[in-house]
DNA sequence: CTGTTAGCGCTTTCAA
DNA sequence: TTGAAAGCGCTAACAG
C-alpha cells in the first residue's frame, strides 16, 4: 500500500525525479523522447504528485479559507456557490468554516485555517476586531473581505450598495403612502446592518418623514426562532457576547403598540422569514395590516402568499467576483475594491398603501 | 516577512527543535521549567506550527472531503453544516465539492482531493461509476458515503429510511382516499430515488392499488427551473450524461392528463418547488386540485399556503454522523453503517380527500 | 530528560 | 538537455 512518489516514476522511466518534475510541471524543456517515457509511467504506475509536499516546497497549498456566518444561511450558501464554482475552475480547493456571528469562533476558524497555510482568505467577518485576521493580513495572505469589513483590515472588499438597496426599498414604500417604517436589523456590529440603515434614514429624511428611533428594532439575525425545523435540529449556536432577542419578541412590542408602524423593512433573510413567523403568530395579514419589504430573494418568495418584494443581491456573482478578484491578488496583481454591485428591487406584493393613510 | 519556525523557538528556548515538537504535541516527558521555556519562547515569537510540513512528515493533514450535489440545495446545506461542526471541534477542516450530479465534476474533485491527501471523505456520491473513488478507497482513505451509495464501493453509509418515510407518505395519502397517486423523482442512479420509488410502491401494492408505470414521473433535480431568482443567478450547470426534462414539462403534461393523479408525492425539496411553480401555471390549487406531499422540510414550509405536509429528514444530524463515523475510521477503530436514521411524517395541510373519491 | 538525524515527497538552484 | 543535492518545517526513531 506504499504510495507510489516522483522516485518511483524516475525509476521507471530511467531519469532523475528533477526531470520528473519538471514534465509535470513543464517547467523546463525536456527532450520528447525524455518527456513521453515519463508521462507513460506517470500513467503505468497510475502517479499522482503529493499536493502537500508541493505545497511544503513552494508554500503554496491551493487551499483557500471561506469563513462565512452559517451555510445554513441561503444568502451565504449561493455565495459560497459562486466561490467554489471559480476556485475549482483554477484547480483550488475551499475550506469552509461557520462562524455564527461569534468572534470566539471566527478566531478559532482563522488560526486552524492559518496553520493550514492557506494561500488566501475570503471572510464575511463577524465585525467584531479580529486579532488573527489581522495577523493572517500581516503574514501576507491574500484576503478578500466579503459583503461586509472587519475594523483595522486593510484588504479590498467585494459588497453591494447596501445603503442605496435601503433607499430604494423605503422610498417604495414612501411612494405607497407609508408614514411610519419600521427598520428590523441583526448585529450593530455587521457593516452592512449598519449602512441599511443608513439607506432607511436617507429616505425618510428625504421625505420630510421623522426618523424615530424607535422604529429600529434589533433582533437575533442567526435564524428564525419560531420556524420548528431548524429551531429544534440546529446545534447550539455560540452567540459568546452577543445578546439580542429574537424577532417574535422585538416584534411583539413593536406591533401590537397603538402607533404601530404601516409598514416594515427588514435587513436580511433570516430575520424576513421570523417576521413572517411573527406576523402569524400576532395575527397580522401582510400587506392589508403590514407592508414588509425585504433584503434578499429566496427561491420561495414568488410562490409566497403575498409574494415577497424584495431587494434582490447578486449572491452567486457575489462569491464569483470574491474569488476572482482573490486569483488576481494571489497572482500578484494590484486590486481594488471593485464598485458595490448593483441590487434590485423586486416588486412583488407583500407592499400596499397603508390602509388609514399611512399610520 | 520570513515566517518563523520551529527552529527559531528551539534557539529562543536553547533547545532543540525536538524538544519544541514534543511540547507542543505533549509526545513525552519534558521538563517542566524546560517545557515552560518552550512556551514561553512560542507566545514571544507568537509561532504557529506549520500543518503543511506536520502533514508531509505525519501523512495526517487534518482535512476532510465533504463531495456533495449542490451546496445550494438546503438538504445539503444542513448536512454540510453538521459535517463542519462535528469536524472543526475535533480540528478538522472541511474542503467542500459541488458535482451537480455529473460525474465528471465528481471525478474532478475527486482527483483534487486524493492529491491533497485528504485524511477522509465523506461523499453523496453521483451514483455513477467513479474511479477517482475507488482509488481513494483503494488507497485506504476512510470514507463514508452519505445519503446514498456509490457501485462497487465499500464503505459505511449514513442515511435515512427512504423507502419507509415513502410508504407513510403514501400511506397517507390513501387514507385520505386517494387512489391514483404519482410518484416525481429526479435521477435514477440516485439509490435515495429508487428507494422512495419502492416505498411507493409497496404502499400501493399493499391498498391493492395499481402500480402503474406512468404515475411514476422523472424530471432534473437539480433546480425549480421555473424560480425566477437562481435561474437567473445560477452558472450553468455540468449534466454531462444526464437529460432530463424540467419539472414543468413533466407535470405540464402529467396533470392536464383527463386520468391525471388527485395526489402526488415528490422525492426531494428542490422538485417540490419547481411542481409548486408549475401548479401555479397550471392553476392548480393544492391541496383542492391536487395533494402534494414531499420529502424534506423546509423552513418556510409552515409558513406557506397550504403549509406543506412533508417526510422530515434530521439533516443536521445525518451530517454529525456521517462525521463521527468518519473520526471513529481515521481513529482505526470498526465502523459498520449505523442504521437508517427515522424520518418524520410532519402532516400540514397540503393534503385533503381528493374531491371526486380519488380519481 | 534531551539532542541528533534521517526522512516525508517535492521544487529548484547549480553544475555539467 | 539532464542530474545531484540542498532544502521546505516537521516528526520520530535512536542515542545518550
């Protein structure tokens, strides 16, 4: 069961393993004759190179990290799609790691990916300061920040227009009459929390609409706490230093209040789907009682009972042009931040004029 | 920038570089106030061993194939994320592969990963013939098939009843008192398919109910073609070797049928969207026009209209388990495959007694 | 209790 | 046009 090594095709062939290597890797010229005697025991003795012995010789593994929040996520999953689709093609491969928004994790994710020498890094980072992160950056290591950025990296970042995404959404809303627009985000910590909202205050300043404060609510964006499948399957998330109650509390307050809003506009996915929940569980009918407007599609939201509008991301071509841009620098090309990609606005039916006017 | 090894901390300590090795794997006794120095010598230099260089002199990287389908496909997604969690606690990584089911990317990937010398494979194999993974078996790489078996491999299997979550989903659809019941599956070679097909049957046979060959219906798997959103999104697909047509030709023709079935029973979350859209085409009303009953739950499934009646996998926990049985081969010790872990027949409301006693 | 040293399988000067 | 040999950074005998 002795795996067969670059000697043994040498042997075969009657040449020197540097000749060996050098036709796999046609890093020289070698006599035809030379080169064909080679490639036949490569193919006799079935020889296939040690990646990890190539990898000790060059420091260049062809492993790539992609540290994202949670697979179990649909948004991260079509990206983690579009990066591997492109890794593969350049015959790289993608280590995948969960953070669940706990920086615990991201560190612990990030020093196993470290040793493994990857030979670059996608991250969507939790946003919390990440010492590994940062040490990861000074050793070199091409990184590409994903849909979001972690505080003191220096490294381009591939996102959308987050904030025109909010604008566009809440203007919409604006323009059916609504008054009173709530905003339901995830972690403060998360960048593109954070420009959502500013997106959402754009509009309502623009309108002449005050921006109350309390119509943000904050809620636990990991996953939709009142959907049974997951909720009882899931593993225990590790949520070290983070605190926020799901969004069946946040919105119970919120909407059973007498100056409830008319309408609502929801930072991601996750939080889209416990609303939804949340709207059964208070009784509301969308949009006759509330107009709910959305960042993501999901693939279920045009079959959806209203069907979901919604701010549409490029998610595969989000983790496509990640790893593109991470080949380049890998390359030693220079890069930049490529301009955020563009959002849609899908306009579906989960959104009406406000039935008293606009609340 | 000249990254530090364990030569340097073997100089910072006034050791030699195999005291280091063994106090960082706890390999024998050390000193204590030698062992401290090494330590301390470590945190100074902030040292990182380097697993790249361990996994050419142990032959033992660390890192575990995980070949699925589509990391799109929620069922996997689940597991994928049971597979990491299990396997990042133990300090595994997870290198993970889409095949689209086409054999040619899995044979790809595979390639990929036997040159990586990955330590084990956990794989959801096409179903089709593959090389590439006989060799790895062949080579000794521990592997356990997941979901679904490959020809002529011997490995351990972790899945679920199919054929039994089949005939309750069947079961009960003729106690609702429907009597001709279709069957919509995706790819023959996927043995999750057939086995549904079986439980199918055996629940028609049983009522004493004709087993025809035409309710039994085969469509691509692998996307609602008919969802505007991956569609649009999605990078073209491999299907070397595989044709099928969509699911809303099959239905388009399987229920404008005037003998067309009063239930249908789908084999896998993503051809239960596509019938959703082609029922919304067809203008069918589920579950007055036609029951629908599926494998696999969804997170929004309660929340749809009608709330889908489904055959519940654990996902989650198929993931842990292919993973722990995984660990327990690495670690030398006997494995068979655990028993079919039970599904779950979550009944909702998208089944009713057909409307004209059954068809 | 600790050091020396021979690899692991490959790449890459340097020579010829 | 090709070979010899020195590493890459670590582990694991073998010595002492």
């Amino acid at each position: 069961m002795t795996r067969i090594s670059s000697k043994d095709v040498a042997e075969h062939a009657g040449v020197s393993i540097a000749t060996v290597s050098h036709v796999i890797n046609g890093t020289r010229y070698v006599r035809a004759e030379t080169r064909q005697r080679v490639l036949d025991a490569i193919s006799v003795l079935d020889y296939r190179p040690n990646a990890v012995a190539r990898g000790l010789a060059t420091s260049s593994t062809r492993e790539i990290g992609l540290v994202i929040s949670d697979i179990r996520n649909p948004f991260f999953t079509a990206v983690a799609r579009g990066v591997e689709d492109e890794l593969i093609a350049q015959r790289y491969n993608t280590i995948f790691c969960n953070t669940d928004e706990d920086p615990v994790r991201e560190e612990g994710n990030l020093h196993l990916l470290a040793a493994q020498q990857i030979d670059g890094l996608i991250i969507a980072p939790t946003g919390e300061p990440c010492e590994s992160l940062l040490a990861l950056a000074r050793a070199g290591v091409p990184i590409v920040q994903l849909d979001r950025t972690s505080p003191g990296l220096e490294a381009p970042m591939v996102g959308v227009n987050n904030a025109e995404g909010a604008y566009q959404a809440v203007r919409y809303l604006i323009a059916l009459g609504h008054r009173r627009i709530a905003y339901l985000m995830g972690f403060e910590a998360v960048s593109t929390q954070t420009e959502r909202l500013a997106g959402w205050q754009r509009a309502l300043q623009e309108a002449g609409l005050p921006v109350e404060e309390n119509l943000v609510v904050r809620a636990d964006p990991r996953f939709a706490e009142s959907a049974p499948a997951p909720a009882s399957e899931a593993a225990p998330a590790g949520m070290a230093g983070h605190v926020l109650p799901s969004v069946r509390e946040v919105l119970g307050e919120l909407l059973t209040h007498p100056a409830r809003p008319s309408a609502i506009f929801i930072a991601t996915n996750q939080l889209t789907l416990g609303a939804l929940y949340a709207f059964e569980e208070l009784g509301l009918r969308c949009p006759e009682d509330i107009s709910l407007i959305s960042f993501d599609d999901q693939d279920w939201a045009p079959l959806f009972r209203p069907p979901l509008t919604v701010v549409r991301q490029p998610t595969y071509r989000l983790g496509q042009t990640a790893a593109q841009l991470l080949m380049q620098m890998i390359r030693g090309e220079a890069v930049a931040s490529p301009p955020p990609l563009a959002v849609e606005l899908i306009v579906r039916a989960s959104c009406s004029p406000p039935v008293n006017g606009g609340g």
